[in-house]
C-alpha cells in the first residue's frame, strides 16, 4: 500500500506537557504507523509513477542488496549515498563475481560495487552483458540498477539490446537510470519502455523506487500476531487530574514496577516514612498543578538524615508556594532514591487519528537532548517492544557497550508491552511519561521513579 499524506508541517500547535507530546507530532506518528505496517509514503505524482514502473513488473527482491552498474563513477557514487539514504544497501561483491567483472572493465575502473565499468565498457562488445551476468548470478544481490551516462549511436543500441535480454532472462529485478536527452537517446528509452525495463531519468526517483521493493518483501515477510488486551479500566477510580503519585498507582495497578514510596501529610508522617523505606530518600511536593517538579524546585535528592530532611520540607514547600501560590498541595511524597541502571522513557500519546501510540527512548537529558525515541501504534507484543529499543542510538548502552554491564532489556521489552495494552484498556488515557524508568542490570529488573499522567476532562 502506498499513501500520499499531506499537511505534514506543524503550523501551531498547543505547547506540549509531556516528553511524550513533545517527540510525538504529527509526521513522526505518521512516519511511525507506516513503518509498522508496511505502507510506503508517497510524496507527489511522480512518485505514484515511479511505483507504477516497478511494480507492474512481476519481478520482486528477495532482500535489500542492490548491484550499481554504472559508466560514470561519480553517478554510481550519488547512487550510493541515495540508496543507504532510502534503507538499501550496497555490498562489496564477492571476490569470484569481482574476477568475473575485471576482464571487461579498465584498470582505472573498480569491480567493487558500485561497479565502474567506465565509458570504455562499450570497447568490447561483451564488456557490459558479462558485467551485467555477473552480478544478476550472484547470490548476494537482490537487485541491479544501471546508470548510463551520455552514450549514444551504435553503441548506444548495442547497450539498449544487452540491458533487454538481461532482464528478460532473470528473475531479479532491473532498472536503469540513461542520464542522456531526448534528442540523443530517445530510441533507446522507448525500446527499454516497450520491454518492461524500469527506467528514470532522476537518480533519487530510481532509487526511492527499489526501495519501495525491497520494503515490499520486508512486509510480506512480516508474521502478523493478534495481540489480546483484557482488563477493565482503573482510571476512573483515580483523581481527574493526577500527580506522580496517582500516575504511579496507576502503573502499579497494571503490574508496571515503581518505586517504593508513602503520601505523606506532615512532617512527622515523612521522617516515619523515611525510616521505614530507608536512607537515602527523595522528597517531593505532589501538587496537580505543578506538573514539571524540577523546574519549580520542589524535589529534595539523595536526603541521608533526619536533619537534611526537615531543612529540605520547608524547602520544596514555599518553593511550591513561590512557584504557584494557588497550587493545591495533596502531600509530600517519600520514595526510594534510585541511583543505579540507566535511565529510559516509556510514554503514551493519544493520537486523534491512530489512537495510542506507545514511545520508548532513553530518558532523563538523553530524551531532551537528543530525542532518541522509537514509536509503535498499540498494542504491541513483546517482540515489537525489542524491536524498538534495537532501534534507538543509544541501544548499545543497554547491550553493554566497552565493557559496561548489558542491561535488563527483556524487562523493559515486558513493560513496553504492557504500558501499550493499557493504553488500550484506559480508554480515557491522552498521556503518559513514565520517565525516568531505571533498567537495572540485566536479570534485575526495571523501576519507574516518576511519572506523569494526563486523562479527558468529565463530559
């Protein structure tokens, strides 16, 4: 399936509340649900054309491996580049097909891939069908593009007539980008139509078209689960509009691990808390109304003693105060401070076209920063969870890179699973940050330590 969006630009839109909502506009949730389902993003008329040359040919890839024959070195080189750019790759050629190439191309040429024949190919008859043979029998590629720079005449003819037979005789399939006007190559172009063979004159429209090719293998590959949601939604039982500490009884609800902590009301139910979960410990004010705790100052870290933690209550209390005078105050939140794992996020965002669409990202400055996230439409299994975090730049700091401890992937997987299905189940869920959430060496586990969450308003 191909779709042609449009109104893609963010003209206005209402600031964003969460992580989530920030990473979550519209193209990235379109580009994310076309990516999922296999659905190839289209952009103008050309496009639609282009498809149309490729695909009314019965011929399709078996993977993304693409040969580059070419008389021009730097056109092969741009071909390269655009085909890396569009997900396809461009291997080096097993030394056997390199030996069958070099009798037919110059010392000066290269039978690497892209393949320089050079101009000279046309010098021996057999020069462009045997390089042609050589890379459509080997086993690594999956498709040939061909690019002809400003060949004409005779030779012209001969290379129209090689470029026919070889794609009447394989199953891989072919297309060749002739870089020459009408005028001059006219002849050739209408005798490569009338044969079938794809053919651009744009070396970015030849290679968006192959790679719609080797997505479409990747789709038919693709085993679809029927993924089952059960449950019955916990929302209503909590306030309309939440503090960490609602957000979190929601995760906790639906088995999401989060930290150990206690609402507390005064300072005597805090330093009791605190005794019972055990130094050090984190306080925080828990106001609806401050959404953002670390802009408005109103988080206490790593408190040891019984001293540091009077001085810091008071503290993030007229800091909540200054902050916003009129914030209501529903306590103040003891939890376990969390200083080892690496820092993830697991949000929700509910789009008003696709529905939930669950992220995973690193977290903490590496979401802010960098915007390292990966996005699915829930629910999703297990299976898609690890799929996305492979996806992420910083998945080798999960893997254990130089030598640090792999992390507990499997665990964050389960809870990608599992925030996406109750993203499915609240159906009155518009947001949710779990961020950070803490992976834990591998075996360990994961623990949310905060949490955000935004819900409709009663109707």
């Amino acid at each position: 399936m191909a779709v042609l969006k449009v109104g893609k630009s963010d003209v206005a839109k209402e600031a964003a509340k969460s992580h989530t909502a920030a990473l979550t506009g519209d193209k990235v949730v379109w580009d994310a649900v076309f990516k999922q389902y296999g659905v190839i993003g289209i952009s103008d008329v050309e496009d639609i054309i282009d498809l149309g040359h490729v695909f009314s040919s019965p011929k399709r890839a078996k993977g993304k491996n693409v040969a580059i024959l070419t008389t021009s070195g730097g056109a092969g080189i741009i071909m390269t580049d655009l085909l890396d750019e569009y997900g396809l790759k461009v291997p080096i050629l097993k030394p056997e097909t390199q030996e069958k190439i070099k009798p037919y191309i110059p010392s000066f040429g290269s039978s690497l891939n892209p393949v320089d024949m050079t101009a000279q190919v046309i010098n021996d008859p057999k020069g462009f069908p045997g390089c042609l043979d050589a890379v459509l029998e080997c086993s690594d590629i999956d498709m040939v593009t061909v690019i002809i720079s400003m060949i004409t005449g005779e030779s012209g003819r001969q290379m129209t007539k090689d470029l026919i037979a070889a794609n009447d005789r394989t199953y891989k399939p072919i297309n060749c980008s002739w870089l020459i006007d009408r005028k001059h190559g006219e002849e050739f172009l209408q005798q490569l139509k009338a044969a079938g063979v794809p053919l651009f004159q744009s070396l970015r429209r030849s290679a968006f078209a192959l790679s719609a090719l080797g997505k479409w293998n990747e789709i038919l590959s693709k085993s679809t689960v029927e993924i089952t949601v059960k449950g019955e939604p916990y929302l209503p039982k909590l306030p309309l509009m939440m503090t960490e500490y609602d957000a979190k009884r929601l995760l906790e609800h639906w088995g999401v691990p989060v930290t150990r902590e206690r609402l507390c009301l005064s300072l005597e139910e805090v330093l009791s808390a605190s005794e019972e979960i055990g130094y050090p410990v984190v306080l925080k004010v828990m106001s609806p109304d401050i959404l953002h705790k670390t802009e408005a100052g109103v988080i206490a870290l790593g408190l040891s003693s019984e001293e540091q933690i009077r001085n810091a209550y008071g503290r993030i209390l007229e800091n909540a105060n200054k902050y916003r005078h009129d914030a209501r105050i529903q306590g103040v939140l003891v939890q376990e401070l969390v200083d080892d794992g690496l820092e993830c996020m697991v949000g929700i965002k509910r789009d008003p076209i696709f529905g939930p669409i669950v992220v995973v990202g690193l977290g903490g400055i590496y979401v802010e920063v960098l915007g390292d996230v990966s996005l699915r439409h829930a629910p999703i299994d297990e299976t898609t969870a690890y799929e996305m975090i492979r996806e992420l730049k910083g998945f080798p700091l999960l893997a254990g890179a130089r030598g640090r401890k792999k992390k507990d992937i499997d665990a964050l997987a389960r809870v990608v699973s599992l925030v996406s299905k109750i993203a499915c189940i609240e159906s009155d869920l518009l947001e949710l940050d779990a961020n950070p959430i803490f992976v834990l060496d591998e075996n360990k586990g994961v623990i949310v330590a905060d949490a955000l969450v935004l819900r409709k308003a009663k109707e």
